[in-house]
C-alpha cells in the first residue's frame, strides 16, 4: 500500500473545545494530537499553536494554521480540509499558501487608485483634451474616498453602486450615470492590463436614474438671431472677451475651440483656421473658412504671440486661455439667461438657420460643425469633400448674420433641393 502523505496516527475522537482551552503549558513542548496530521502544539510560554504534518514528494513537512484562540478548532479543521484537498490534487498547500500570500500582495498594490492613476497619464499621453482629463479627474476624485484604497479586484458591483448612489441623491443623475462609464473604463483598462477580471460596473446598467436629455439653450429664429447679435455689439466689457462674443457667431465651433485657439493655427491670407486634433472632440483635426468679418474680427485683436500664444487669453495669465466661463458670464451681462443663451447655442442657431436656407448639402453643414460621422467609410470619403462649398457657406452666413444685425426683413426659404449649392 502507498504510504499515506498523514503520518500522525490518527484517532477517533480527537480534540474536544475544552480540551484545547484546558491544556496547560509544561516545561517542554507537547503535542496534542486531533485528526488526519492536525494536532495542536502546547509551548512553554503557553502560545497554543494549530499545526498540520504531511509528506509531499516524500519529505516531511509541517503546516502552520495560526495560534489558539484566534483560530478555534473549528477554523483549524477547515484549514486543514482545504489543505488536504490540495494534496489530493498533487499540489503542496505551504507552497499553494505562499502563491496566494504573494497574489494577495500584489492586489493590495493594485488599488483603484493605482490603476486609475495610470489609465488618466494613458490618456494624457494619447493627448486627450484638456477639459476632457480635468474631466476624469473631477469624477475620480468624487469616488476616491470609498474606492481608492481599495484593491480592484476586491470591489464588488455593490460598492461601487453605494459611491454613485451617494451622488445621485445630490440630484446630480448626469453625473452619477457619466461616472459609471468613466469607472467602467477603469475596470476594462484594469482586465487589459491582466490585473482584473471583469468589469462589476456592467452590472450596474439601469440601476442608476437616466437623466432626461437637455438640449443647450439657444436663439434659433432670425428675429432672436439679430436682437443677439446687436446686443453682443453693444457688449461694454473686456475688450478681448468681445472679440470673442462677436466672433463665435462667425466660427461656429464649441467654446473650448474657441478659447483655447492659437496665433500660429490662423493663416489670415489664405482665409482658414485650422483647429490641431488634440484640441477637438473627435480627436480630429478640424478646418474653419474665415470669411472676411471673421478676419476683421481677429485683427481687432492688438496683440500677437510674442504677448500671448492664445488669441483669448485669460486676464490674470497670459500664457493661459479664458476661463470656460466667460462667454456664458458675458452673456448672462447682457441679460440673456442660461435657459435663453449658451455659448455652446451658437452651434445650434447656426445649424438650425443654415439647414433651414436649403441652400447647402446637409453633409457640408454636418462637416462644418465637426460632427463625428457614424459610418467609417462615409467619413474617410466627406473628409476630403465639400471644402470649396463651406468657404461658400461661411461668407455667406456671415453677410446673412450682418443683415439679421441690420434688422433686414429674412424671408423664409423655399426648402426644395432645387436651390442647394451644387
């Protein structure tokens, strides 16, 4: 017969509770004995120590499973079921218990935090934009306190849901349901990078309120589009910030486009403003036709890069652009409020106007504004396309908005297609 891996003898009864609460330490080390290699080991000083002999490989080993009272006999008879049915399978549990020590180790190394640190300077590095990073960081920081420390692996769905809910209470919905997907992409980011297994933000989908969509306020009638504009001219504030309120109605392009533009993207000859990739949300590089009062417009500006590398820059720095609030500040100045006027409405006033001209092929206005086309092919191809018809469109949108300033009389389009710009 095999000789057995237990070389203790074993016994039926084995220990009892009291028995191990009554052994009383002697001058030497005792054994006493419970079942299958556990025994317990009495010491002089009275420690109480749970161990376990077996043979591995034909060696003789002894498993340690901690001391009297911490582990019972209770614990210490699991402990010693879980390492036999490791030797069943051929595996020794002392090395088995080294592994998950250095597994567990390294888990507490990988903490969200950890992992979210290295996912935001990815993301740096792949030259996100800025408000996009400053984004991220806000969001985390909201979670950290209940997540950061804590190892990824060890997170359920259920923490997480606590952390978002807490927001949530705060009537925050957007917020709540925009942190899920940035924590999501933590977890992925972490499955990747071999340090997770699954995304516990998945089973998060519909847990969370879904906010009701709101759409940013903006004029979008040629009456509206005119008494705007005039009062922008009318505007008594920063001279640069006016600068920026007349031009944007001209350019079109998000507020963060707008005040992070830079002297050495403009080519004034040549009439084009070519806004870098990394400044866009598509991660695109996006070019502008300047039609000739948005040229005027950037010459009012009295000063150049040897000042500022920015066209808007802020007041209190040079070398940073406005704040992201000062056009919608300056807006609120001339009365407009924040369900009237947005700066990001510009965007929609002249989507609404232009498309309702049913002068120009919706595809020049979507390449315009910059939208991201869903199909890959179709965007490869209008990528290239419509240049000649949107410097076309932008001189014309530009008289059309001197006439809706002069108070002109619009009248409205014949929307067939006979009259697009071919």
């Amino acid at each position: 017969m095999p000789q057995s891996p237990f070389p203790e003898n074993r016994i039926k009864t084995g220990l009892t509770a009291n028995s191990v609460k009554a052994a009383r330490p002697k001058n030497k080390p005792y054994k006493l004995s419970d079942r299958d290699g556990l025994y317990l080991l009495v010491q002089p000083n009275g420690n109480r120590l749970w161990r376990m002999n077996y043979r591995f490989h034909g060696k003789q080993k002894t498993m340690s499973f901690g001391r009297w009272p911490e582990v019972m006999l209770a614990d210490a008879r699991e402990k010693l079921l879980a390492a036999r049915r490791l030797l069943a399978d051929k595996i020794d549990p002392m090395e088995q218990a080294k592994l998950d020590a250095i597994h567990a180790s390294i888990a507490q190394a990988h903490t969200f935090k950890a992992i979210s640190d290295e996912w935001l300077e990815k993301a740096r590095l792949e030259e996100r934009a800025p408000m996009t990073i400053k984004k991220y960081e806000w969001q985390l920081g909201l979670v950290m306190p209940t997540l950061g420390n804590r190892p990824i692996t060890a997170i359920s769905a259920h923490e997480v849901l606590l952390a978002l809910k807490r927001i949530e209470k705060t009537k925050k919905y957007y917020t709540a349901c925009s942190m899920r997907a940035t924590c999501s992409q933590i977890f992925r980011y972490a499955i990747a990078t071999a340090r997770a297994e699954r995304d516990v933000c998945s089973d998060l989908r519909g847990a969370l309120v879904t906010p009701k969509v709101v759409h940013r306020a903006a004029v979008t009638t040629p009456k509206e589009v005119g008494a705007l504009l005039r009062s922008i001219d009318g505007y008594d504030g920063n001279r640069i910030v006016s600068v920026a309120m007349r031009l944007l109605p001209h350019v079109f392009v998000r507020p963060g486009e707008l005040r992070h533009a830079e002297w050495r993207e403009f080519d004034l000859q040549r009439g084009v403003w070519t806004i870098p990739d990394y400044k866009m949300k598509m991660r695109r590089p996006h070019a502008v036709p300047l039609s000739r009062q948005a040229i005027m417009l950037i010459r009012e500006l009295e000063h150049d890069v040897r000042l500022s590398p920015y066209l808007f820059y802020s007041r209190r720095a040079v070398d940073r652009p406005m704040s992201d609030n000062t056009i919608n500040a300056a807006l609120r100045r001339l009365d407009y409020g924040k369900d009237e006027m947005t700066a990001h409405g510009f965007r929609a006033m002249a989507a609404t106007l232009l498309n309702e001209m049913g002068l120009w092929n919706p595809d020049a206005i979507e390449r315009q504004l910059a939208h991201a086309e869903a199909n890959s092919v179709r965007r490869a191809y209008t990528r290239g396309q419509y240049w000649d018809e949107r410097v076309r469109m932008m001189q014309h949108w530009s008289d059309y908005l001197d006439e809706l300033k002069g108070g002109a009389k619009i009248l409205r389009p014949n929307f067939g297609n006979d009259n697009r710009a071919s």
